[in-house]
C-alpha cells in the first residue's frame, strides 16, 4: 500500500481535471482500483478501465468493458502484460467546471493516521478530530481504508468501521 | 427533651387504641384526624386537605342530586299528561346541560385552573412525536388471505345470511366492511405500526430572491449618509441620476439599501510637481436579503470619495449564496494578495463572530451567523476583497449532487418541516 504512489495518483487526477481531460491513466494496483472505483460510485468520475499503454476505445468508456465484447475485446490479465497495465479513468464536468475539483491526501507516507469511530464521526460532522480538518466543504469525501475494503467516511460511520483515512475529495 | 416523654406517648397511644377501637360512629372525623402521633408535643392540626374537603363534597353532591331526574312511574301517578310531559322535557334540558356543565368542569368547578393557548388535545405533525402502533402490532406470520381462505369465508357467510332483504344487505356490506383479508393478528391488518414518515407541515417560503427588495421601505441605511443627504434635496445631482438608470432603482429603494462606508486614508502621489494628496475610500453595500457590492473612490475631496465609492458599491451589487437566509453554504476560502481567509458556517443564533470589515459586509449582504480567519496578512482592504470573493465563490451543494449524479435532501428542512 504505497502511499507515495496515492499522493502522485491524487495530484494527476486534480491536474488532469483542472486542464479539463477527457480521461486519465493511473497505474494499475489493487488500492487503486478499489478507490477509483469508490470515485466512480461517488460520482466523481464516470469509468473506471483497465487497458494497456494506448487509452480503450471510446464505446468502453461509456459501456461495460469485458473480454468477449466482440471487435473492442480487454486484454486479459497475463503474467506478461500485467506490468503494464493501467486503469484509464473518464473525468466529470459539470457546468463547465469539473465534478472532481481537488484531490488531497490526508495520510501521508511518512505520517500515516487511523482513525476509530467516534473520530470519523466528528470529521463527518465538520468538526477537527486528531489533527485532521473535519469535512467543513459541500459535497466533501474522505475516503477510508478499512478491512471491510475502501469506503466513504460517512459509509465507514454508518457501519461503524475505522480505518486507516486515505484522500479527502471535493 | 425529658426522659418521662417515651413513657407517657406509650400510655397516650394505649389511650388512643382503647378508644379507637370502640365502636363509636359520632366522633369518626376527629379519631381520624388524630392518628397515634408519638414523640409531638405539638397540638393535633385538622388536617389541611380536609379544611374545604367536606363542604366542597356536599356542594357537588347536591348539585348531582338537584338533577338526579325522576323515574316515569313517579311522573305518571303523581302528575297529569301535561305536566308529566313538561317534566320529563325539562329533565331532558336539565340533563343534557348537567353533562355539559361536566364535559367543562374544569372551567365550572376549578375557576383557578390554568388557561393553555395550546391546549395539548391535539398532535401537531410538526412539533410532537408521531402517534404511531406498538410494536405488539407486527406480526410476522401475517399474510394476505389466499383464494381458497377467502372463499371459505363467503361460503360461511352466506349459509349464516339472514332471510330479510334489508338484514341481508346490511349483513353484506357489514361483512365486506370487516371481513379480514390477511391471516395473523387482526391489529396487524387494522392498525398496523406504519414505517411511513407523518406527513411534513406546510413549506413556508421565507426568503426573498436575491433581487427582491424588502417588503419595508422605511428602513433607513446608516451608513449612506452622504447620499441621504442627496435624496433629501430637491435637486439630484448628476452622478445619482446615472446610478439611478445604471442600477434601475429609484431613490427611495436606494434609501433602502445598507451603504457604509468602511476604509478610509490619505492617499500622495508624488510628482516632478509636487506630492498630490487623495483621500480613499472603500465602501459596501448590499440590500441585507442575499445582495452585496463593494466600491473603492479616491478623490481630492473626502466627501466626494466617499460618494464616488458608495455608488461604486451599489454598482457592484451581485447576489450572494445564503444557506437558509442566515449563513453560508459550507466553509469558503479566499484570497487577494498576501490577505488570505477563511469564512465557516456556523449554526442559527451564533452571530457574526468575525473582524469588523466582513461584519460589516454580512451585515449588508443579511448573512447573520457566521466566523471568519484571516489567516496571512490583514489588511483592510484586501480582507474585504478576499471576503467578497469568497462570498461569491460559494457552490451550490444542488448543483454538485447534480454533477455527481446524486439525489440531494437537506434534512433540515425534512426534519422541521421547512421551519427552519
């Protein structure tokens, strides 16, 4: 769980947006497929693929990509191609500005932070627990690693899961 | 406290036994007041409950046995038709008026009874807790009735149908209005525990559009003085009547508008002739109902500066984003400069906790709780425009669950039924 490689992936995706892309590409990892694909469920980005080098065809990015889809097929995964795989995500505008504004760690790599219960509680509140800045913004995410899998802080409180706090989204 | 004391309590209640248990019916009311009371000296007290206790219960009986009505047969042997008739009608008025003496006894009987302008007889859906079934009413086993339950029922029904034509159509509809359609507890069909929300109030639109004047026009700015000044003249000078068609308004919505001006100071600029002194001024202005400018004015005069920016200020008047008429949508941040800060929500009733400039600029834009940090450099007049912009740079949370395709509900509003 490389948080290095998060804090790269949180400032392409807030760059990507601010020069208006139509898609990105992250490198392809189990924690970043997990948290796209928490970003698409929130609404902040429309497609989630895993490709090669070259982006997917349009029609993908705007359909269930799979691997008999005839003419477009995914490659599959292979112990040969895998290092080279990429998930290629589809940006959100919205009123000509972009659905995903900022994109911030919260941990970082030298300074991971966990939080229980009660704390999330209190950020989804908007209130500062620890050392951390509660949601004070509108349409505010903060995205949890737990061992339920990666989830929105609100879910997390709704479960009552802590985790470990990955990214914070507006 | 002597030591004899015991002793002689001890013979005062053998006393009080002995005579308590004779049957005597005369004294009933002072045995009975006066209990076996060891270790007093004080004398016996009637006892203060009883003080109106038995006069009070002789009255109300009396009164029930004035109406206490006669039986016919009294009525026939002692009385001819006519009067038996008048009689028995006046029992009738007698009766029905005894009942509503009773149904208001509160008012009648207790003249010292509290008066309630909410009476509590009532459940408002808004403000009480919704009346809803017991648990006990669920049942898990019930089910709708299936085909052949059901037949069996109207078999039942029309082997115990009466013979009459009218008895039979009553029994129907009185067997199509209670014959039970599920199988399980009968509360579960009739009074179900609902997971249905009551029904919200009525919404009460409070707040104006951002361009809407308020209602009252009496409502004088303190600030505008200068301009007051203008209005109050017979003659209109010629930068008023340009703010006029520029703006649209007329004098008196002018009048309305919250105009302060807020910085002032000395401006020079130095030239190969010599330093040439301004004096500046910043203003704002806003309507206190959602609308807000700011505007800067130099001149040589001070007054006329202060002019100049005043209707710079109302030039510059654009609608700002108001959560709920009071605060703002979400914490905001904003920047001019090196002046940078910091502008948060905050609930009803908290004030305008912040420096006196964005005071100043809530007051006029009719923002009422809020707090503001100015977190880097502080000056004047880069802290209002820092505001100003941060103001503006507020999103609407409508149009963000827009754009990530989310259904958006403000709970407050659900919760108190748009009364907030």
């Amino acid at each position: 769980m490389s948080l290095v490689e998060l804090a790269n992936i949180c400032s392409h995706i807030s760059n990507a947006s601010k020069a208006r892309l139509g898609f990105t590409s992250i490198p392809n990892s189990k924690l970043h497929l997990k948290l796209a694909l928490q970003l698409q469920n929130s609404g902040f980005i429309s497609t989630v693929v895993r490709g090669g080098a070259t982006p997917p065809p349009a029609h993908h990015l705007l359909s269930h990509p799979s691997s008999n889809t005839p003419g477009h097929e995914i490659e599959p995964i292979t112990r040969e191609n895998v290092a080279s795989r990429k998930l290629w995500l589809g940006m959100k505008y919205w009123n000509s500005e972009p659905v995903l504004e900022k994109m911030e760690l919260v941990s970082k790599p030298t300074r991971r932070i966990w939080m229980d219960v009660e704390g999330l509680r209190k950020l989804v509140l908007g209130r500062q627990s620890g050392y951390v800045k509660g949601l004070g913004k509108p349409g505010e995410c903060l995205f949890v690693s737990t061992d339920k899998g990666i989830m929105e802080a609100r879910e997390c409180v709704e479960r009552k899961i802590g985790g470990q706090l990955l990214c914070k989204v507006r | 406290m002597s030591v004899a004391r015991p002793a002689k309590c001890l013979f005062c209640t053998f006393k009080q036994a002995a005579r308590s248990s004779k049957p005597s019916t005369s004294t009933s009311t002072s045995t009975s007041t006066s209990a076996p009371r060891q270790f007093s000296s004080s004398p016996v007290k009637p006892n203060p409950r009883s003080r109106h206790g038995p006069a009070k219960q002789q009255q109300e009986k009396s009164v029930v046995d004035e109406i206490r009505p006669l039986s016919e047969e009294q009525i026939n042997q002692n009385y001819t038709p006519e009067q038996a008739e008048a009689i028995k009608q006046t029992q009738q008025y007698l009766k029905k008026s005894f009942e509503d003496m009773t149904s208001s006894t509160a008012r009648n009987l207790k003249p010292w009874t509290m008066t309630y302008v909410q009476p509590m007889t009532e459940i408002d859906p808004v403000l009480d807790k919704a009346v809803k079934a017991p648990w006990t009413n669920l049942d898990d086993n019930s089910r709708l009735k299936t085909e052949g339950e059901l037949t069996e029922d109207i078999m039942r029904f029309m082997q115990s149908m009466p013979d009459g034509e009218k008895d039979a159509e009553t029994a129907l509809q009185n067997f199509l209005a209670t014959n039970r359609i599920t199988v399980g507890k009968p509360e579960a069909e009739h009074n179900p525990r609902s997971a249905i929300a009551p029904q919200t109030g009525k919404m009460v639109k409070q707040n104006l559009l951002p361009g809407q004047q308020p209602a009252d026009p009496a409502q004088k700015s303190k600030g505008g003085r200068g301009k007051e000044g203008e209005g109050q003249d017979q003659e209109v000078s010629p930068a008023l009547i340009r703010l006029m068609q520029m703006t649209g308004y007329n004098q008196r919505q002018l009048s309305a508008l919250r105009v302060k001006s807020i910085i002032s100071h000395r401006v020079v600029n130095q030239t190969r002739l010599g330093k040439i002194q301004k004096q500046y001024w910043l203003s704002v202005a806003g309507n206190q109902n959602g609308l807000l400018g700011i505007g800067e004015g130099k001149s040589e005069e001070s007054a006329e500066g202060m002019i100049q920016s005043q209707y710079r200020a109302i030039r510059n008047m654009v609608p700002v984003m108001r959560y709920e008429g009071r605060t703002i949508y979400g914490n905001v941040k904003g920047k001019e400069g090196a002046t940078e800060l910091e502008l948060y929500a905050r609930p009803p009733g908290f004030g305008l906790r912040c420096q006196q400039y964005i005071y100043e600029m809530c007051r006029a834009a009719g923002i009422s709780d809020i707090a503001a940090r100015v977190t880097r450099a502080r000056n004047p007049m880069n802290t209002v425009k820092a505001a100003f912009q941060a103001l503006q740079s507020q999103k609407d949370p409508e149009e963000i669950a827009k754009g990530r395709g989310k259904k958006l509900v403000d709970v407050r509003k659900v919760y108190y039924a748009g009364n907030v």
